[in-house]
C-alpha cells in the first residue's frame, strides 16, 4: 500500500447549523499523558491534541500540519505520533490529504489512542505501527446539528457522502471489505493494538519503551477537564460563542484586579477553583432546564 494508492478526502466545512465537538466516550478514554519517550526528531510530527482549534485556540489543525510539513521539506520521510481523542472531521479531512499526498515515507505511530477523526489521519500513512495497549476507535461523521425536522433531515444527507468517504479510506487501507467496514462505523467500533496488527488496521506493534507516560498530577488536567465541560454545555444547547467565554475565564483563571503584584500559583488555583465552581452552578442549572444529569 502506498498513499498514493489512497482515496482523496473532500474537502468541506459544517454547512449551517452543525457544529463539530469531541465525542464524549472517546474524551474519557484519552489519556493526554501518553506521548513519545524520546525527544522527537525534526522530522517528526506530533498529533496529541484533539483534532481542530478548540475554544481555547489550542488542538491540531490542517494549518500547523502544512506548516511542519513545509518545514520537514517535501520528499522527506516523515513520522506522525498519535495520542488523540478526535475532534473536527472536517479538520481531520484536511490533515488526511496534506499527509496523503506528502512525497516522502509517512509512518505514523500510535501511541495511546488514535479515536474518530485521529483515526482516518492515521490511514494515511504508508506504515501504520500501534502499542498493544493502544486502541483504533471508528464510527460514523458525528456532528451537533440544531433546527427543525426537515432541516435535520437535510444535515443528516448531507453527512451521508462523508460516511461513504470514511468507509473507502478505512477499506482501501485495510483490504477489508468494505461492508464489513460501514458496520464496524455504524456500531462504534474500538479496536485494540493486537486486534489492529491482525486485522490489517496497522501494519506493527510499536515498541512499549517508545512510549511514556507523564506522571497523573503533571498531567493537563485544567485542559482535559475543560474540554469535559464543553462537551457538557453543548449538549445541554449552550451558544459556541457562551461557551467560548466562558472557557476564557476558566482558562484565565486569575484572581481578582485588587490583589497587587505577581499571582502566586496558590492565587492561580483558588481562581480555577473559582471558575470551576461557578461552571458547576452552571450545570446544576442546565440540568434543571434539560433534565439531564451530567455527572
């Protein structure tokens, strides 16, 4: 399998209406403290972020991709570490195609999880190496769309072709059939680093010292926990652009504009908890509205 050998992606954004945001199950199953061991080499590109800018204007976009690419040089090999929960398909589309058609060897490692959209990324690769404790997860194009039944229904053929995409690159780069693999989206399938060696999803196993793991209380857990709550406020229907100020205060974070001189690291905590606490009156109050519990 070369990439050349690969179907192309269409390029596209969320028509109006639809927005792009992580899909809970994999957001819990990221680890963000999973990364290389060693210090990365000039040629090598990390992906350990969800996929597209988040609200806080961090995660992986095609834009950053085509700029490391570029500084790699064109006809170079290239190696893409993966430790990813997904994110904007769309994005993801994107980053496909640059890897896809970059002119040098692409070997991609998988190094924790490579989830929904960090998993067609991967496909792009002429060698695809996975830990054994690492996992595939695949499903259909999953967005958050509001309106009514009829524009609902639009939005729900409109992602129909995406679907179809997805299928091709996963069948084209795995030999399986290609039923076989719109069942596996359609169900939500995680696949496991032996299951993905076997089944033809990876080409090796990635050695386990290739991989390390932050100690748990170094670990992002402001951001990690951030990107929970967004995925709270937009099922519970909540404007990006509220949402997106609120993420700013949390991740400002500060204390308040009477205290004098440099904040501490005590001051910046007590005002994360500050933040966190006025986000959990927040939920309790969507929950009334929605009936929902988002423990």
């Amino acid at each position: 399998m070369t990439i050349k050998q690969l179907p192309a992606a269409p390029e596209a954004r969320p028509c109006a209406g639809v927005q792009c945001d992580l899909l809970p199950k994999a957001l819990e199953a990221w680890n963000p403290g999973l990364h290389a061991a060693e210090q990365e080499a000039a040629n090598t590109i990390s992906i350990y972020d969800p996929i597209g800018a988040d609200l806080f204007g961090d995660g992986v976009t095609a834009k950053r991709i085509a700029g490391a690419l570029r500084n790699i040089g064109p006809g170079k090999d290239v190696t893409v570490n993966i430790n990813s929960p997904g994110g904007d398909v769309f994005e993801g589309l994107a980053i496909y195609n640059l890897l896809r058609d970059h002119r040098g060897k692409v070997t991609v490692n998988v190094m924790g999880l490579a989830a929904s959209a960090a998993s067609f990324i991967a496909m792009a690769a002429d060698e695809i190496r996975i830990g054994r404790a690492a996992f595939f997860m695949v499903h259909n194009a999953w967005v958050m769309a509001m309106g009514n039944r009829n524009e609902l229904r639009e939005v729900a053929d409109w992602l129909e072709p995406f679907d179809h995409t997805l299928a091709d690159i996963y069948a084209a780069r795995t030999g399986l059939p290609i039923e076989d693999i719109k069942d596996q989206l359609d169900a939500e399938t995680w696949i496991g680093g032996t299951e993905a060696v076997e089944m033809g999803w990876a080409d090796d196993y990635l050695p386990s010292d290739m991989v390390e793991t932050d100690d748990p209380s170094n670990q992002l857990d402001s951001r990690l926990a951030a990107r929970e709550m967004d995925v709270v406020m937009a099922k519970a229907g909540v404007p990006r652009s509220k949402r997106r100020s609120l993420m700013q205060a949390l991740k400002s974070g500060t204390p308040s504009a009477a205290d004098s001189g440099t904040p501490s690291a005590a001051d910046h905590e007590a005002g994360m908890a500050e933040a966190y606490a006025d986000f959990q009156k927040m939920v309790a109050q969507l929950t009334t509205v929605t009936g929902e519990n988002h423990d």
